[in-house]
C-alpha cells in the first residue's frame, strides 16, 4: 500500500511540471506489465488512451515553446495537474476504502501536483519579469527534463523519486530567490 501511494504521489509531482507526461508513463508501464493499475483505472493502459496521451503530450510541450502562449497554457495546466495528480495517485491505489482512497488521492497527489505547478508557475512568472520571456524557453526545458525523468524514476524506483523531487524543489526555491535577487538589484541600479 506505500509503494502504491509512493508511486501515485511522484507521479502527481510529475504531472506539476508536464500534465500528460506522467500519464504517458503511466499508460506504457501499464500495457508493458510494469505496473498494476487500481481496478477502474485499466483504461490508462489501453492503445486508444495511450495515444490520446502522447498527442496531448506533444501538443502541451509544443504550447510552452510559443512566447506568448506559455504562461496561459500554464494557468490553464493548474487546474489539469491537480486532476492527474489526484486521478494519478487513486490509479495506484487499490483494495482500500473509497472514502480513503480519494482521500488520500486529493490530499497527497493533488496536494503534491498543486504545489509543483505553482512553483514552476512562479519560476516562469520570475522568469518573464527578469528577461521579458526570452528564459522561460530555458524553463521548459528543465520542465519537460524533469518531468521525464520524475515520471520514470517513480515507476522504477518509487523510493528515490520522493528524494529527487526534494531536490527539485529545493533547487527550483534557490533558482526564485536568484532570479528575484537579480531582479531586485537591477530596480535599485535603476533607481
């Protein structure tokens, strides 16, 4: 039951910085038999979802490359990723009580996938005001790569993905108060 809920909640990490990404993983571990989703949830592992997933994956990385599309298409991945990641975590759970599982659900992989988003919500936001939109590129990237690699990492080793994502976040804090320090002394130079 904690392996379930490990891998439901780094899947919802995942799903803060890409929505479908983790969905994709999720839907190609399950038809390679690599992970046994909750009953109810089969249909992620099927051909027509896994589809569905990797053109709304590449549809969703290709938006964050557009300029002025990027930071609209993450408001509207807020809410999204707070579904994935409760709809992530609640795949995994099984055999439990359904007022538990769901509870569980929102609380930690809504939780998680809600925090993740805000925090790169904010990262991107810094990074708009600091260089006008021309890193936010340089954002995506680091966005996608973790995602990817968060995605994974929690299928294979559900155990070290809650330590990478740790490490995610205290990385993404270090990299606001950098950039909004920079900012800052840039406002008084101009001052």
């Amino acid at each position: 039951m904690v392996l379930a809920i490990l891998i439901g909640v780094g899947l919802s990490a995942s799903a803060g910085f890409r929505v479908f990404t983790p969905l994709l993983v999720t839907s190609i571990a399950s038809k390679a038999s690599w992970v046994t989703l909750a009953e109810g949830f089969d249909w992620i592992g099927s051909t027509p979802a896994l589809i569905a997933f990797a053109i709304a994956m590449i549809v969703e990385i290709c938006a964050y490359y557009l300029p002025v599309v990027d930071n609209f298409v993450k408001l509207l991945a807020t809410p999204a990723a707070v579904i994935a990641g409760t709809m992530l975590t609640a795949s995994f759970i099984g055999e439990m009580d359904p007022f538990l599982t769901w509870s569980i659900s929102i609380i930690a992989g809504g939780g998680v996938s809600t925090f993740t988003q805000i925090t790169t919500t904010a990262i991107r936001g810094t990074s708009t005001m600091a260089t006008g939109g021309i890193a936010n590129f340089l954002v995506t990237i680091f966005e996608g790569i973790s995602a990817a690699l968060i995605a994974i990492l929690t299928i294979l080793l559900p155990f070290l993905s809650v330590i990478f994502i740790g490490g995610i976040v205290f990385l993404f804090i270090k990299i606001i108060k950098k950039i909004k320090a920079g900012s800052n002394q840039k406002e008084v130079k101009a001052n």
